[in-house]
C-alpha cells in the first residue's frame, strides 16, 4: 500500500508540474503598425513565444487599394503558423499544438510563407520553428492588383451591352467554356475508375477526415502530373479550344434579344463580385458598384433635360469671328459647294441637257463640269479690286494723323475766329 500511494503522490507531481509548466509559458507580443522586419533566432531552450500583431487602421480613402500581409523568410518548411484575432487565441492554439491536444483539422490550410492579414481589425501571428527566421510586415499603400480589377469591374459592367452581342467576346468565352467543361468531363471518368465500395467503407470506418485527405491527395497527384506533362496539357488544351470554336463557329452568336440580354447580366454580375472583391473597404466597394450601376442605367431623357437647362440657365458666350476667320471660313465653304455642284453635275442623277438649254453659255458650264474655274479672267479682276477699294474704306486712319488733323482744324478754327475779331 505504501508504495502504490508514493506512485500516485508522484504521478499527481508530475500532473502539477506539467500544469505548472504550461502555465508558465509566457508570450511577448509584438505590435506592429506599418512596414516592419523582425529578425528572430530561435534556440531550443527558449520558453516564450513571440506573438506578432498587425494593430489594424482606420476606414478611409486612402485605404481603399491597401494591402497589408506578414511574409515569413526561412530556409525550410519546418514551422508552424498560427493566425488569430487576439494574441490569446494565438496562445491558445500554439499550446494545444505543442502539447497535441489540438483536434485534426483536415481543411486547415497549411504554412504559407505569405499570409494576408485583415486590414481594419488587429490580427496575431504565432511561428513555431526551431530555425532561424525573418517576420517581415508588408503594408502595400496602393496595390496595383486591386487597382486591375476594380478598374476591370468598372468596364466589365459599362461596356456588358456591347460585349454581349460582340462576336470575338462570344468565341473567347465558348473557348474558356469549352476547356473548363472538357477538363469536368475528364475528371468525371476518372473518378469512375475508382474503387468506389472501397472509398465509401474507408471513409465510414475512418471518418470524413479521411476522405478529405484522400481527396487532398488526388488533387496533389493531378497538380502533379499537369507540372509533369506541360507540353501534353499545351496540346490537349489547344485541340480542345480548336474544338470549341467549331462549335461556337457552327452554333453562331446569339440572335435573340432575351440572350444578349442573360448574357448581359451575368457580365454585370461578373463586374459587380469584381469590384466587391477589389477591395477590403467593402463600404466604399458598395459605392462604387452603386455609382458604376446609375451610371450605366441613368435615363437619357433626363441628362438631356438637365443639360438643356444648364444652357438655358447658363447660356454660351458666343465667340464673333475675326475678319481672317470670316474669310477663310467662307473661301473654304465656297470650295466645298462648288465641288459638291460639280460632282452632282457630273452624276446620273443631274439633267445636263436640260440645264444647258436654260443657259446662255453652255459652254462655260460644259468647262466647269471639267474641272475649270466659275469665274472669268473679267469677274476675278472686277472681284479683287472691289475687295481692295472694300478694304481700304474700312482701314482705319492712322490714330496720331487724324489726332493732327483734329488739332490742325481746331487751329484753324481759332484762326479763323482770331480774323474775324
């Protein structure tokens, strides 16, 4: 008896000391607010853990297009991660992992050395490595990839009704379709070979973890063999997207009025997700959506009644054309009419006889027709000197003679006035 009570004394010393111990284990957290690079050497005997938290920013503007994600630098794979809102979350799982009490999560994913964090709300990292490692904090002010696809979110939806009935845009799309769908296909039979009786009593026996993982693993192997054999999925891929177009080619682009327009709203479905997606600001992501949508759909009627009354309201300054203009404007309309006459002269459509019989010289018209000038060598000279003689009447004078003149006449009139005194 003696002895199994000292067992049992030791064993409960022990289960306080474990209790003891994981209790003990401390964490620092590190709070990090913008771009940081946090070097760590991770010795075996160290019994903190170090916490790295993202403390999160304001809902603004300039946050729009911002991305912000913890990249890790290490030689190997050999670490853990863990990601949590709070850095007792972190704690939490890092010590259910450590001493395994963590329950198996099979659709957990698995260590990524770049991880996107939440932009608006604080988020904790955990690494457990025993190698030496480099946490560095990516804050990206405008992310170009963001900026894509809003901006093609923007044009999916604007440009939709013009897509919808455009030929090119109906060929790629049935190409996409046709491979996407051939690969389904070809998954489908694949699967067919598969013990099926042996899958189902493997999966009932080790539970739903173990069919996830053995889908993992297909998946794996599939990955596996499109690296593998590139050059025969470039060749399926082409004969395939051959294919589809011959049917695309034979079948036509829709027709119907009510296809464009299915066609239509999944495009503008399309775009909507696109431009929800683009950013984390999902308040400003609504709003542009709204925005893009009234723009799309703003009556025309009303934009034209509003502009009709801004010019009402506000109507143009009109701008008088200079004399040059005035000149220019006409020798080129008149150039232009002449030709438009000769060209209607020489058509089917005009009666040249008929016209030739009204006229008194039908020969000068007969050379007009040709090609030749309206105007004689008379009525060019009459023209030039009647524009000069115009011209010079409206010159005006020189400002300081016709200041003399006035002078010398208002002398003048003294003089005379002196005389007749």
């Amino acid at each position: 008896m003696g002895n199994n009570e000292r067992k049992r004394g030791l064993l409960l010393l022990s289960i306080a000391a474990l209790f003891t111990q994981t209790h003990s284990l401390a964490y620092d957290v590190h709070w990090l607010g913008g771009p940081t690079t946090i070097e760590r050497d991770v010795p075996s005997a160290k019994q903190t853990v170090d916490i790295y938290c993202y403390t999160g920013t304001s809902k603004n503007l300039f946050a729009l297009w911002q991305t912000v994600r913890f990249h890790i630098k290490i030689k190997n794979d050999e670490y853990r991660q863990y990601i949590g809102p709070s850095p007792e979350e972190v704690y939490k799982e890092y010590t259910e992992d450590s001493y395994g009490w963590s329950v198996v999560n099979p659709f957990q994913k698995k260590s990524q050395k770049t991880v996107s964090v939440s932009l608006f709300a604080p988020t904790c990292m955990a690494v457990n490595t025993k190698e030496r490692h480099t946490i560095d904090l990516q804050v990206l002010r405008v992310d170009i990839w963001r900026i894509l696809l809003m901006a093609s979110g923007i044009i999916l939806i604007s440009s939709s009704r013009g897509l919808s009935a455009n030929p090119l845009f109906f060929y790629l799309c049935g190409i996409f379709v046709g491979v996407f769908a051939s690969f389904m296909v070809l998954v489908y039979y694949v699967s067919k070979l598969l013990p099926r009786k042996t899958l189902t009593y493997g999966i009932l026996i080790g539970g739903w973890t173990v069919g996830v993982y053995l889908f993992q693993q297909i998946w794996e192997n599939i990955r596996t063999i499109v690296m593998t054999y590139q050059t025969y999925m470039f060749w399926y891929t082409l004969v395939v997207s051959f294919v589809s177009f011959l049917v695309c080619y034979r079948i036509g682009p829709p027709k119907n009025q009510r296809s464009k327009n299915l066609v239509m709203w999944i495009l503008q479905a399309v775009g909507v997700l696109m431009i929800f997606f683009s950013s984390e600001y999902q308040e400003a992501s609504a709003a542009v959506i709204i925005a893009t949508l009234v723009a799309k759909y703003f009556p025309q009627s009303l934009i034209n009644w509003i502009r009709t009354y801004w010019c009402r309201k506000f109507p143009p300054k009109p701008r008088l054309l200079t004399s040059e203009e005035y000149y220019e404007q006409g020798a080129r309309e008149t150039k232009m009419a002449l030709e438009n006459l000769r060209k209607y002269c020489s058509s089917p459509d005009c009666a040249q006889w008929k016209i030739m019989l009204k006229l008194n010289d039908s020969k000068r018209f007969a050379s007009f027709v040709e090609g030749n000038s309206h105007l004689s060598d008379d009525e060019v000279v009459d023209y030039e000197s009647y524009a000069f003689s115009l011209e010079r009447r409206r010159k005006p004078e020189h400002p300081s003679s016709s200041t003399r003149s006035m002078e010398i006449s208002d002398d003048d009139d003294e003089d005379d006035t002196d005389d007749d005194d």
